[in-house]
C-alpha cells in the first residue's frame, strides 16, 4: 500500500440509478417509482416500494427483493413497506418481480443506507512507550499469550530502499525479535491476526494468505482470496476472519474455507469510509487505522457504523523522523493489561496506550 495518493474523505450523495431489467420478451413495461425515494436514508427510516405500471398491464402480483433477499409480495400494485434498521449500511439493492397476463418482469434500482451515528472523539492517554524496530514496516500487530506477534511489509521509502515482509515474535517491551519468518522479495506482506493457535496472514496484490502454526511459525496452508481483491487489514472474533481490502468493505471469512460469508460497508455517518487498514477485535467492535489517517475508527460489525474516533496525531510528534518512516499503523489490545498498543510504519516507538470517552 506505499503507492497510494493521501486518502480524502468526502460526503458522498450518490444519485439513485434505475435499471429495469425484463423476461419473457417484456419491455421496461415497469420500474420503481424512483420519485418517491431519497439519495441518502438513515437506519431509522423505512422504504415504500411502489411499482409504475405505464402500460397499465394487469398485475396478478409483485414479489420484492432487497439484496436478492425476499422481504414480501403484494396484490396488483398495493404498495409495500420497508423498515431499514436491520439492514447493513450501504448500497440496498431493490428488486420487484412482476407477475402480469401470464408473464413477469423484473424491475431494480438501488438506495444507500449511511449511519445515523455521530462518532464520538475518543480521548486517550499514553502509559508506557517501548522501541520498535525501524526497520518494521508494520502491517498487522497482535497480542497472544503475552506476546506481541508482527507482520511487515516490503516498503519503499524515500530513498527507494527495500525492507523485507516478515512475521515475527517480539518481546513487546525490549523490541527483541525472538522468531521471525520471511516471505519471498515479490511478496508483500499484510495484516495477521491469530485464531485457534494459528496465525493468518495476507498479502497485498498476490491473492494469497498463509497459515501458520502460532508456536513453530511452521507454514501450514497456503490460501487463495475468494475473489480478486487486494490484501490489507486481518482481525478476527473468535470464529470470523474480518479482512479489508482498501475499499469500504470489511469482507468476513471462513477460517477454514476462506469463502466469504458476508461483509460490512463502513460508515462515518453519512460519509463512506475507504482505505480502513490494519484491524483489531476489541470487546466486540472492530479497531481500524484509516491510511494516511492519524486515526483509528471504531467500527460496530453489526452494520458498518463508525462509532468513535481516536485521533493520534500528537503521536507522530513523538518518533524520531527518518528517512522511512511513514504512516500511523498497528494496532494490538493486550487482554492481559487491557490496553491497546499502536505504532506505525518504519517507527522507532511504539506506544501503549488507555482510550477513554
């Protein structure tokens, strides 16, 4: 991820888009009534589905979908109603299937459902700074059995310089490397996470993650991604992996199958938050660096919503400025002390820290 521009967040209002699809040799004969939606709705609201019959064809029924999930089918054109506050945030896609004089057609549009939270900004106090290795271009940083593990990636910096991808065992307080594995010169490594004794990690652009045994650092499976995306932030809760892909999409994983078994949208209120990196499970929410952000996000995994920031800007004051370093990212929760530990990129500190409301 070196080669990415600074990250903008902006307020996205996304026209809705209508796209009428038919079967049986019907023609656009229906679509949404798209003037009664909004661009934007909120988790609070609901949708009434109502289908335009300009042909005034006879309608025997219509079935509606949202994300190709049946939610009700109504009698001739009797409008339906949608409540939204179960859904995920993000684009809801709509559906109708219109049964009419033997036939049926297909009408869809799509709304977007953003948060209808104001993240709060957390506070934060630093309790202890210990060394980082400057030469650790930190990927994913987690805490098991005490100890700090690390995954590295192969950055540039300005000097053009190449570190190497690695996965280490660190003694958190002193910054020694008890263990550490290397990947090959054309792999860049990504975001880990550990689950069940063993440890997970991603690469950038090769589409592959690996398995290891948590002890030996023995390699235990390579794995292909479920689909082509890039490799950035792991976490996991227990049973779920939760990976990032420099999109708004957390994409959650079976451990074993590594298929996809469903993702979240994040959102920042009303506003679509890409580029979320390095993950952390903590206490039920997921912890994110934002790139090129000197923040972490608090992210709820129910639905995508960001509820709390923690701006750590005053950190970068606090490192020794050298030639490669670079961006905030790292973040590991010590179950043990129940503080959370975050460094960054080529960083000659690492901070542990309390966060508080």
């Amino acid at each position: 991820m070196k080669n990415y521009n600074f990250l903008s967040i902006i307020l996205l209002g996304i026209t809705l888009t209508s796209c009428n699809e038919t079967k049986k040799g019907a023609n656009t004969l229906f679509s949404f009534d798209n003037s009664k939606f909004k661009e934007q709705y909120k988790p609070q609201e609901a949708l009434s589905l109502e289908i335009l019959n300009s042909n005034s064809k006879t309608i025997d029924s219509v079935v509606y979908y949202v994300n190709d999930k049946k939610i009700g089918s109504k009698k001739g054109v009797d409008k339906l109603t949608f409540q939204l506050k179960e859904q995920k945030l993000g684009y809801q896609n709509l559906k109708a299937l219109v049964f009419y004089e033997g036939q049926n057609a297909e009408a869809t549009t799509r709304v977007e459902l953003v948060s209808n939270i104001q993240p709060k900004l957390l506070k934060y106090t630093i309790l202890n700074t210990y060394p980082h290795d400057i030469q650790a271009y930190t990927q994913g940083l987690e805490f098991y059995r005490d100890t700090l593990y690390e995954g590295t990636g192969n950055g540039s910096g300005p000097s053009g310089k190449k570190g190497i991808s690695s996965l280490r065992k660190t003694n958190y307080r002193t910054g020694e490397v008890y263990k550490k594995v290397e990947l090959a010169d054309n792999y860049f490594g990504e975001g880990i996470t550990i689950l069940n004794n063993k440890v997970y990690q991603l690469t950038w652009q090769n589409n592959e993650g690996y398995v290891y045994n948590a002890d030996t650092f023995k390699k235990e499976k390579t794995f292909s991604y479920f689909k082509p995306i890039e490799g950035w932030g792991l976490t996991n809760d227990g049973k779920y992996l939760y990976q990032s892909d420099g999109t708004e999409k957390i994409w959650i994983i079976d451990p074993t199958t590594f298929k996809e078994v469903g993702y979240l949208n994040v959102y920042s209120f009303e506003t679509k938050i890409k580029a979320v990196n390095e993950l952390e499970w903590i206490d039920g929410k997921i912890y994110g660096n934002v790139y090129q952000k000197d923040a972490i996000a608090v992210i709820n995994p129910k639905n995508g919503a960001v509820e709390g920031i923690i701006n750590l800007a005053d950190l970068t004051t606090k490192i020794a400025k050298l030639e490669d370093t670079d961006v905030l990212n790292g973040i590991a929760y010590n179950p043990k002390t129940k503080t959370i530990f975050v460094t960054g990129k080529n960083w000659d500190k690492m901070f542990e820290i309390k966060v508080s409301e």
